[in-house]
C-alpha cells in the first residue's frame, strides 16, 4: 500500500472515530507501528491531524482542548496538597506567563495509576509534559518503560533518572535535598553541636538526605545516629506517645540534644511531646525541620530548611516551554539549592546550647 492511500485511509478513519490508536491502525493496515507513526508525523505536520500519545486527534479536538490557549502542557505529580501545591502553582504562574494552561494529573505515589494518569493527560494532546514520577531516584532499577514511551517533550521535576534506567537523558529541575541536609548539619555545628540524631520518613526525599547528611557528617567531623523510628504526623496517630518517646529515648541514650526531623508535620509533633516531657526547646533539644510548608505554624515555631518549592515549578515549566519553542535546545539538568530559615526551635537570638 502507497503513503498516500495509507493517509486517506488514516484520515477516513479519523473523521469517523474522531480520535486514532497507533495499535489499532497496525492492526488495521497491515504495517509496523514505526510506519504509521511516520504516517501520523507527516500527516500533522501537513496540519491534518495533531499527533498525542499513542495515536491521534484532529485538529479541531485538539483545538478545543487549548480552550484558547497557544499551548496545553501536562502536569503529573504524586499529590496535589502539601509541598507539591506550590510546585504547582510555580508552574501555572509560568504558563501564565507564555499563554499556556496546565493540564494537571495526581497519582497518590501509585505507579499504577501513574500510568493512567499520564495516558488521560497526554490524551488530550499536550504539547509537553512536567512530571515527577512516583518513584524516586533510590528506586530507579524499578522504571519500566513509561518515561521512553512518552513521544512529547518531557521535564522531570525533583527526579534526575538517567541511564541506564532509561533510554534517553530528559531535562530535570531537582532540588538539592543533600546540600540541604549539609546546611542543618552545618547549624547545629556552628551552635556548637557535636552530636546530631536524624529521623527521616520513608520518603522519596531521605534518598538524597542520607547521602548529603554522610557526606556532611564527614566532612564536618560529627557523629549522627540514623533513628528508625517511625514518627507520626499527628498525636492522635496510634501509637504515637510510644513512637515519640521512643525517639526521646534514643536521643538521651546517644548523647545529643539536636535533631534533625523530615518533614515539619513530624517535626512540631515531635517538639510538643518533649515539652509535654519537660524538655525546654531549644534549650533541651534543638530542632531542625526538612520541607518548610509548615514549619512556622508549630508550637515553637521550627528552624527549617526550605526546598524552593515554587521555583522549582516556575523553572521546570520554563524549561519546557523553551524547549517546545526550541526543540534543538540542549538538555539540561538543573539542582536547586534550598534555604535555612532560623527560628526559635534552633538558632534563635541569644540562644545557644551546646550538645
């Protein structure tokens, strides 16, 4: 069969179904996929159809999905509350700005329904998509193939996954999380600490915490103690009396009055428990929080070290807007380095207490 009776019958076929499976026009015309796929990038550059992933639309379909806009991009996160909402809203605000409209997906860290999620969005014919997968970087050996498979520009967010987890370098805006953990280390140091507890929640995030806190540990000359403890989120948790004193307990036991606790929710939970233990904050036991979302609002309001969370989503849409107005440009990988913010719970004014 000729090309050309390939794209009328490609294009038959999309007037009467209205939307077009690379699977299904194999099946159909009796050719590999990468010759339909050839097919569908002819077509749309000629302005027939509009390719999105997996298959395709007509022009008008994908006209009515921009609602005006110059671009629809797509936006995959494992959850829209919490440290990824001002991600997001960087992202939009960036949009904003060149004319475009996020798409978003969440997928509640389920890979799963990551797959779905990414399937709806590219769907509707994104020109581009901002994800940050479920798994983190510590899990890359268990990435399939979604990532390759994906056939528009693709940024990353708080991801740096490489080869040979995957086929092709993409684009990433990622957070520095192990400079952040230095930047703790580092003030409980100046403060006069020699000893330093760590309680990290299994997280994407601790990957890059325990590798910055060994390499500050070292380079500062301090003992941490990595506490496995699992720290609840609220006192009405079961169990969580129990878990905190737990925590306690390792901290006297090891020597030290200054910790290091991922994420704030854990952290202020963690500072009202000692106080209900008469434990004087910071004078007692110093304290530093990872994330910074609500560090402020605790108690005694939390040292924190503060990822740019809006920024990162600002960057990494720019970075794929760019890069859909310039396809040639180079890839890139960009890290972010976060904050100290000094509060009362460790670093205030006139308080220093060494451990």
């Amino acid at each position: 069969m000729l090309a050309q009776e390939r794209h009328e019958l490609i294009l038959r076929s999309l007037r009467r179904h209205g939307r077009l499976r690379v699977a299904d026009l194999v099946a159909e015309l009796g050719v590999s996929a990468i010759t339909v796929r050839r097919d569908l990038a002819e077509l749309d550059s000629a302005g027939l159809l509009r390719r999105v992933h997996g298959g395709a639309i007509g022009t008008g379909t994908a006209d009515q999905g921009t609602r005006g806009s110059q671009l629809t991009i797509g936006i995959i996160v494992p959850s829209a509350a919490s440290y990824y909402s001002d991600v997001i809203r960087g992202a939009e605000a960036m949009a904003d700005r060149y004319g475009a409209r996020l798409v978003l997906g969440v997928s509640g860290y389920d890979v799963t329904m990551e797959r779905d999620r990414i399937d709806k969005v590219l769907g509707i014919g994104v020109a581009g998509l901002l994800i940050s997968t479920a798994l983190g970087d510590g899990d890359a050996h268990r990435l399939d193939s979604r990532l390759d498979d994906i056939d528009v520009p693709v940024v990353l967010m708080e991801r740096a996954f490489g080869f040979p987890h995957v086929n092709r370098e993409y684009d990433h805006v990622r957070t520095d999380h192990a400079y952040g953990a230095m930047l703790a280390l580092r003030h409980f140091v100046a403060l006069g600490h020699r000893r330093i507890a760590i309680n990290l929640q299994a997280t994407v995030t601790a990957y890059w915490l325990r590798s910055g806190i060994e390499t500050a540990a070292k380079a500062l000359g301090v003992e941490v103690f990595l506490s496995p403890v699992d720290l609840p989120m609220r006192g009405d948790d079961p169990g969580a009396i129990t878990q905190l004193d737990a925590f306690l307990a390792e901290c006297e036991s090891f020597g030290t009055r200054a910790v290091l606790v991922h994420s704030d929710e854990h952290g202020a939970r963690l500072v009202e428990r000692a106080m209900e233990r008469g434990l004087r904050v910071p004078e007692d036991l110093a304290v530093i929080a990872y994330n910074d979302v609500t560090a402020s609002l605790a108690v005694v309001p939390l040292t924190a070290i503060s990822p740019a969370r809006r920024a990162l989503g600002e960057t990494a849409c720019d970075l794929l807007l760019r890069k859909l107005q310039s396809p040639t440009t180079p890839t890139q990988h960009l890290s972010l380095l976060p904050t100290l913010n000094i509060r009362t719970s460790c670093g205030a004014p006139g308080v220093l207490v060494a451990g």
